[in-house]
C-alpha cells in the first residue's frame, strides 16, 4: 500500500505577529500543538471539528505531517528514517489508527 507525502507547507505556518509565531493552521489562530493535544486526549475527529468548525481534514493530515517532520528532524541518534518506517511504526498505535481509519472516511 502506498502513502503519499503530505506537504504540510502550504496549510501550516508560523508568524512572529499570530500567537508569538508558534506553528498554526494557516488562517487560523490554531496552534498545531492544540490540535495535537486535542487529538491525543480525544481522537474524535467529529468532536474535534465540532470545537474548531474552521479545521478540515487536510488541516488535520497538515498538523500530522507537520509533527511527523518536526519528530524526524529530533532523531539523528537514531539516523534517519524513511517515510515508510515512520509510518509503520506510527500506525502500530492504536490511537493513530483511529485517527488515520476516520479521516479516509
């Protein structure tokens, strides 16, 4: 099964002006850590847009691909790991595959 790469870059962006320049979803005030932190105390995607009715779901794979990069740039000990590696180990989390199961929906 292939797994295209998300470009995060045009949905994701950072301005020293909007929320003190942290990573947000582009025309939004919403940071990338809250939609993170919403997902992994909840990962109710329904619940999530009902909250942030501005946030689609490319924004929420944006956020995902986003934090997959930012992982991967923290990890030299380890070497880099291909697209594929991280994906399969991400989605051996049970939390991840209901994440991933609702946006293909």
């Amino acid at each position: 099964m292939a797994h295209e790469k998300i470009d995060f870059m045009d949905r994701i962006t950072t301005d020293p002006k909007v929320l003190v320049g942290k990573p947000v979803v582009k025309g939004t005030r919403i940071p990338v850590e809250l939609v993170l932190a919403k997902l992994a105390h909840n990962p109710d995607l329904d619940e999530l847009f009902v909250a942030y009715p501005e946030l689609t779901k490319d924004d929420v794979r944006a956020v995902l691909a986003y934090a997959q990069a930012r992982m991967e740039d923290r990890q030299p000990a380890r070497g880099p790991r291909s697209p594929e590696q991280f994906y399969k180990a991400l989605t051996k989390r049970s939390d991840v595959r209901e994440i991933l199961d609702q946006l293909a929906k």
